[in-house]
C-alpha cells in the first residue's frame, strides 16, 4: 500500500491525537493489571500521549514541524522535528518506522545540521535506533529520562583548481584548552583550496560535537594553514566567527571556509 509522508494539518493532527488517547487507555489499564499482580513481569510500555499537548502547542505557534505518515487514508505514524518519533499499534512491524527515521535523518541533513541528536526511550527500541545507524551513549545523563543517541552527517565538498593549502581545525574543552598538551575531542585536516576571495575551501565540514556531554559548555576552536597557527579561541566569539566559524540548526559550532585576516597565506 502506497504511504506518504506529509506537513501536519489540523484533520491529521485529530487523527494521530485520537489513536494515542486508545494507546494511553490501554496503557493505563494494563498499568493497573501489573500493578495488581506485584510488578511482575515486563512494565507496559507508554506511547507518547503525555508529550502531545505540548508538541501540538509548538506546532500551532510555529516554533516546531511535525509531519504524518499516511498510509491509503490512514495517519499511522508522526514525527516532531527529532523529538519524538511513534507508529501507530497495530502499524508497526511493517518498516513504517524505518521510513519515517530516514526521512528525519535526510530532514536534518537538508535543514544543514552536522549531528543528530536523539533520546531514546523506551529502552525496548534502542536496537532499532542502533540498526538506523545511531550511536548510542548509555554514560551520558540525559534531561528526558532516555538514552542519548546521535548520528555524524557527514559534508564534503569537491575542490576547484586554486592554490592548495594545508589546514588543521580541531576543538577542546574548555578543561583542556588550559593544560600544557591540550588534547582536542575533534580534529580535521586536510589540504583546502584557496579561493579568489582568500577563503580556504574545506575538503570536508570541520564541526565541533563532544558526545560525552550536553554541549552547554565552552568551546574552544583552534585553526592552522600551512602548519601556521591562525587562531585559538572559544568558538562562540566574534573573532572565531570572523575567521569562519558558524552555528549548524543544531547549535553545533562548524567551518566549511577558513577566512584568515589576510588574502594570501
């Protein structure tokens, strides 16, 4: 049966919202069932009726994008932006949930993001995410209660025929920016083309993720052309941002072009 995968509207909204008011019904009576029997056995597993008000509130205001898998006539699955991900009971099975996982990655990946980032819960569909591609950091805290999972998205770019030059980015804590040898989290380097502007064309994207953390810390970049350090600063300054660093849909620091202060280097 042919699917599509479509912007939310108001009709489809109502149809998801009615099939996940079934599914906490029938959560909460077995929820009650396993209670009466002493917690025996394997909890029930709740769908995500308890996060719908919100989410729908943020679509309706414009701050988020959730789109429905529509199977024939029928809403059997949604997704909001990288935040929550359901197929319907009784759907699933089916491989709707792959399809609707790759059109949230390629989403991501249009929108310019370098990582995707996930909570994974319940526990039950880590394999899936794992399958997906998704590497999965059970030490890493999380704020919802779930593992935290993420995918690189990888950027390259074909060069022209400039000048080539040597160039090293890397990126450290702010921990480690202060020691003696600092040692960075992440590191690129390659041979880049310099453009008429004085630009240097990165082979690939250079972009500042640290999954052993929750990215709500200071970062420090530093760039190198031709074996001659350029800069070395925290990333979030205007200096950093004057020699080329910008900020992904994600919130994770990124160069794709190296703008050293002078055209020649």
């Amino acid at each position: 049966m042919t699917h599509e995968i479509l912007p939310a509207d108001e009709r489809l909204l109502a149809e998801v919202e009615a099939w996940l008011d079934a599914e906490e019904v029938a959560y909460k009576a077995a929820f009650e069932a396993w209670k009466a029997n002493d917690y025996e056995g394997d909890a029930p597993v709740r769908g995500f009726r308890c996060n719908w008000d919100s989410a729908k509130r943020a679509w309706r205001e414009g701050h988020s994008k959730i789109h429905v898998f529509v199977v024939g006539d029928q809403a059997v699955g949604f997704l909001d932006g990288t935040d929550i991900l359901e197929i319907r009971p009784g759907f699933r099975g089916n491989g709707y949930g792959r399809l609707l996982a790759d059109f949230m990655v390629k989403s991501a990946g249009d929108e310019g993001r370098s990582v995707v980032k996930i909570e994974i819960a319940p526990a039950s569909a880590e394999p899936f995410w794992e399958c997906m591609g998704f590497t999965l950091m059970d030490d890493r805290p999380s704020s919802g209660g779930g593992t935290f999972a993420f995918k690189v998205l990888p950027r390259t770019f074909n060069l022209g025929d400039g000048e080539r030059v040597p160039y090293m980015i890397s990126f450290f804590t702010q921990r480690e920016r202060y020691k003696d040898e600092p040692k960075a989290f992440a590191q690129f380097d390659g041979i880049g083309e310099q453009l008429r502007d004085g630009r240097i064309q990165l082979q690939e994207r250079a972009f500042c993720f640290n999954p052993e953390d929750d990215q709500h810390v200071d970062y420090f970049v530093k760039i190198e052309l031709d074996g001659r350090l350029v800069h070395f600063d925290k990333a979030k300054y205007e200096e950093s941002t004057s020699f080329g660093v910008e900020r992904d849909p994600g919130y994770d620091f990124y160069i794709e072009r190296i703008n050293p202060k002078h055209a020649s280097v």
